[in-house]
C-alpha cells in the first residue's frame, strides 16, 4: 500500500485485524523486517509496518532529517491512518523514535516492544576514539580553502575509509540524516514514558550494546528486559521463534 505525507510516497504494509500495532524499522532496512512478526501477529491483530523516506519503496526526502522530522512524520502517518494509541514497535532507529514520540508525549502507545533500539550515545572505545578524531584532522585539512576543491575525491576516500557501513551505503541527504541521529542522546526523556514497555535485546549486540538496554530498562517506570543469547542486533531475526514466543506473552495471546 502507498500513502502520500508531505508529497512523499510512502509504502507500508497492513494486514489483519483487531487491535492496530504499528512497526517502525531500523536504519536502512524496511519495512519487510517486521514480515516474520506480522505473520505471526495478523490473525489477532492489525498489523501496519512502513517505509521510512528514503528506505524500502518509499520516496526519499529533499533535506536532512533531525529525530524531530521523524517523530512529526510519524504522528502524520498515523493521524493519515487514523490510528487510536497503537502498541508500538521499534528495532534500532524505529526504536529510537518510538522512544522520543512517548517520552514526548506526541502518542501514548498502549505498550511499546523495543528490539535492539537505538537512542543513547554508547561510550565509545579507545579504537572508536581514535578513528574519529583522525577522520576530523584529516576532513579540516583536506576541507581547507587553499585546495579550491581539488581534494574532494580525497575526502570521499576518507569517509568511506573512517564510515560505518551505513554511512558509506547512504546517499548524501541521509549521510547528514545519519549524523544528527547518532549523535543525539535522547535519555534524560525517558523517566517520561508511562506506557509498559518490552526490552528484547541480542546478548551480543555491537551496534546497540546490551548495557544500552540496561540504561533504559532503568529509566522506564514500566519496564523489562528479556536478552537473547548468542544473538546480535538483529535478535528478533537471529531467534524468531524465542522473540515471537515473549512477544505473544507480552501481548496477552
């Protein structure tokens, strides 16, 4: 299905009946991420998963995104959708602004079940440390005037050097969508959220440590953890059958 907000096409997917859920996927991924879930999910609940801008089918957006784009777009969608207090999923990014839209208040989500989210800053390593500030000596000097341009294919080595994967597989306007997400640390609206809310977390997550989960396990009145073992950021894919098992307990069903 497509629906147009702010005159961009956005694809999702609906399908079953009963009590509306609302999946919100993670960074560069889509919303096929969810397909396991909503067939597990749509003989007892209405299940709606989309695209955001510039992932899946959906239309790309013209200019940077801030948390605050998403969350607004988000609260169109579902007003477009006419959705009352959907239980609210969210894997990494999706969690992120599922986390930023209760915490502000812009929904009240009956509960929320987060997968792997995204939301806080991690300490960063020693090895981590070192690469960025690296990859900022050498952009400030290859940025410098004196070059009038002439090193700018430098600098695209430099940043496919130093970029995470999903940095280097966006397309510019998501690049600096991605900085300002990574770089926002959204904790202190935690302690806001009263919706009873479902941590499911890998054991070995790299890109949303486990200890990330603690943190707002901690800052969430309502709220537990159930970690996966042997599974990474993509634990509810790693183990479905485990995830879909607290999920349905979760749910009552």
């Amino acid at each position: 299905m497509t629906i147009n907000i702010d005159g961009l096409n956005i694809h999702y997917i609906d399908e079953g009946e009963g009590e509306t859920l609302l999946m919100l996927h993670g960074w560069g991924s889509s919303c096929a991420a969810y397909r396991g879930i909503i067939n597990t999910l749509k003989h007892r609940f209405r299940c709606i998963a989309l695209d955001f801008p510039g992932c899946g089918e959906s239309d790309i957006m013209a200019t940077p995104w801030t948390l605050d784009d998403y969350t607004a777009f988000a609260k169109k969608f579902i007003d477009a959708l006419s959705l009352e207090n959907p239980i609210m999923f969210g894997h990494s990014h999706g969690g992120r602004v599922t986390l930023k839209m209760a915490a502000d208040h812009i929904v009240e989500p009956k509960k929320i079940i987060l997968l792997d989210s995204a939301g806080l800053i991690p300490k960063k390593s020693v090895k981590q440390k070192l690469r960025a500030k690296s990859f900022k000596v050498i952009k400030n000097t290859l940025s410098l005037k004196i070059w009038n341009g002439k090193t700018d294919a430098l600098l695209e080595k430099a940043r496919n050097h130093f970029g995470s994967a999903d940095y280097n597989a966006a397309p510019p306007v998501l690049r600096q969508t991605l900085v300002s997400l990574v770089n926002q640390d959204i904790r202190d609206h935690l302690p806001a959220i009263t919706a009873s809310t479902l941590l499911i977390w890998g054991e070995n997550d790299t890109a949303t440590p486990l200890s990330d989960a603690k943190i707002i396990e901690s800052l969430i009145k309502d709220c537990g953890l159930c970690v996966i073992e042997n599974a990474g950021h993509w634990a509810f894919v790693e183990n479905p059958n485990l995830a879909h098992a607290i999920i349905k307990s979760f749910l009552g069903v």
